[in-house]
C-alpha cells in the first residue's frame, strides 16, 4: 500500500509485524482479542499525510511480538536493508509491545544505513477507548521522515517521546506511556506534528548480519538472594551457545556460584550485567569473591550499559555473526564500548 506524495523523493518505509496494535476480535463470539490486521488498515486510520512524503506499507509478519524469534528479526533487518538501498528516507517497524525494546536493539546493531528506524505499537487495541496506535504510527512515521546532521539509527516512538532503541525500557504492563529510558532520559519528541531532538547519542557499533542458521540460544539468568548454582551447571548441556547473568547491583554474584560460572565460561561465553535496569556494570571497585574484579580475572565478559535483555540480543548475534569466540567477544566489546565513550 502507498499513501501520501508520488512524486517527492523522500519516502518512509512502514513494516507492520502484528501485535496488539493489530489485533481485534477475530469472529463474533470470540474469546479475546488476536493480531489480524494487516498494514493498509493500519495506515487507513491516520490522516492524510503532506504532499510531500510517500508511505509505503508492507506486511512482513502478523503475530504477537512474544512468537518472534532472531531469525525473523535477521530477515527484518535485511528487507529494511534493502529498502534504504531502494531510496528510502526512513522505515517504521510496528510490532507488539512485549518484545519491542528487543527488536529495537537488534535493528540498532544490523541496519546500517544512513536512515532512521522507527519502532512503535500500541498498548490498546483498536477495539478500546483511547486506542493509541493510530497516533504512535504518525509520530513513528514523522520521526522517521526527519532529517538530522546525526545518525539516530533505531529508535522507539512511542507516547510521543522518542527513545534510543540502547536505552529503553518497558515499564509498565498497560500503561500507554510504558517505555522509558532510565538511564538516560527521551532523545527528544513530537508535538503539532514536529520533531524536537533534545539530546543525542553517539553511533552504535554495528553487527554483520549473520545466517539465519547459525543462530544459537543464549541463556538469560537472573541472580536472586539465596541463589546457587544449579541452573548454572546445566546451562551448556542444554544446548546454550552463551549465557547472560543478571547480577545484583553493579555486576555482582554470589561466591557461591563463583566456580560454577568460571567452568561454564570455559565451555561458553559468560557476560554478566546488572539487573538493576539502570546504569551500568563496575569495573575496579569492589574484590569480594563474586564481585566484578574477581569475575573479570576469571575471564568473564561485563556488559556495561547493557541490561541483561540488550546484552543477550547482541550476544546472540555476535556468536552467529562471527566465526569464532574471540572475534564474537571482540564486537561485543565493541558495542559496549561505543554505548558510552
């Protein structure tokens, strides 16, 4: 579907993935509401856009956000990949909520071109009061259309704030104004169908985008008072190609599991981040057994200012990407790296 100018060159690319944003009723009498609708009924609702933007519409999924798996996520970035390389200004990517600031953040790493990807939804359906889709995918669409001397990359749009896909953060459960970056705060927003960039940030190290059939499971973990290792010695004989620990404050274990997380770093990437889901992992503070120097003299990987749901995302793809552990743990660096300096 194409809406909007046919003549004007800039044109933004709207890929719609199902979600609740999507979803209604599927027949009379029916229980609960299910992803169904397509991208020209979700475009239909907004108004006109100016003369001088093309939105083309494409439907690449229809599912809600939790069946989404990496390799739908690879083949996303590639057809948005190919749609910048057609000419497009910038895309727009709408999904269900639930895994959004995950799929954010993968198209941070994989789409690397010039434009702008903006990700929305919406935390009504189109069946409620106060339906918010049809305003988020406007502003998506704004966002996306902007120009700028800077490089955004990927970014949620959402409530009218605009976040970095690095640092955002569902909060809430239902709330229309659920995602938050608490590290950092909003980049900027729309308002009178304007985008105001208030704040910016540097240019994320990037992600070759790997084969879909190298793509392994990473395991996520998160350390609770009392905790001991048995999860953790399971990890790798299930199969897991890495694994994300959630540590208490700044990157912390307990020594109890301390060996256990050394012998399966031997077997597997092992990347420690906080479960706080604000601020970042330490470096040389602290030296009780468990804390980050013991860890890091260990051998295990520290991620920053990745929570455990960011740095699991760039892990997986870094395993798949790369042919080998030292050159995978060489770009998660990277991106660490290039989140803060």
């Amino acid at each position: 579907m194409i809406v909007g100018g046919v003549n004007d060159p800039k044109k933004v690319v709207v890929f719609a993935l199902g979600g609740t944003i999507a979803s209604t009723t599927s027949s009379a009498g029916a229980t609960g509401i299910v992803p169904a609708l397509g991208v020209t009924a979700l475009l239909a609702s907004l108004p006109p856009f100016e003369p001088s933007l093309t939105v083309e519409g494409v439907d690449f999924r229809t599912m809600p956000s939790g069946d989404l798996t990496f390799g739908d996520l690879v083949s996303l970035s590639d057809a948005l990949n190919g749609a910048f390389d057609a000419g497009a200004h910038g895309a727009v990517v709408i999904q269900g909520t639930d895994t959004l600031e995950e799929t954010a953040f993968a198209l941070d790493l994989l789409v690397r071109r010039a434009g702008t990807v903006a990700v929305t939804g919406a935390m009504r359906s189109s069946n409620e009061v106060g339906h918010d889709g049809p305003s988020n995918i406007l502003s998506a669409v704004r966002v996306a259309a902007a120009t700028t001397s800077w490089k955004p990359g990927t970014v949620v749009v959402f409530n009218d704030e605009i976040h970095a896909a690095r640092y955002v953060h569902k909060g809430h459960a239902t709330s229309p104004s659920t995602f938050v970056s608490p590290s950092a705060g909003p980049l900027g927003w729309t308002i009178e169908g304007r985008v105001r960039w208030t704040s910016r940030v540097s240019e994320l190290a990037g992600v070759s985008v790997p084969e879909e059939s190298r793509l392994g499971h990473v395991a996520l973990v998160r350390c609770t008072i009392g905790d001991d290792d048995r999860l953790i010695r399971r990890i790798a004989e299930l199969g897991y190609v890495g694994a994300i620990v959630e540590g208490f404050g700044a990157g912390h274990v307990p020594a109890r599991v301390v060996d256990a997380l050394e012998a399966l770093n031997d077997e597997i990437p092992v990347v420690i981040a906080t479960r706080t889901g604000a601020g970042e992992t330490l470096r040389h503070t602290y030296g009780f057994p468990g804390a980050e120097i013991d860890l890091q003299s260990r051998g295990l990987t520290f991620a920053g200012a990745l929570d455990g749901l960011k740095a699991r995302v760039a892990l997986t793809l870094v395993l798949a990407a790369y042919p080998n552990r030292a050159r995978a743990l060489e770009a998660f660096a990277a991106v660490i790296t290039s989140l803060t300096d």
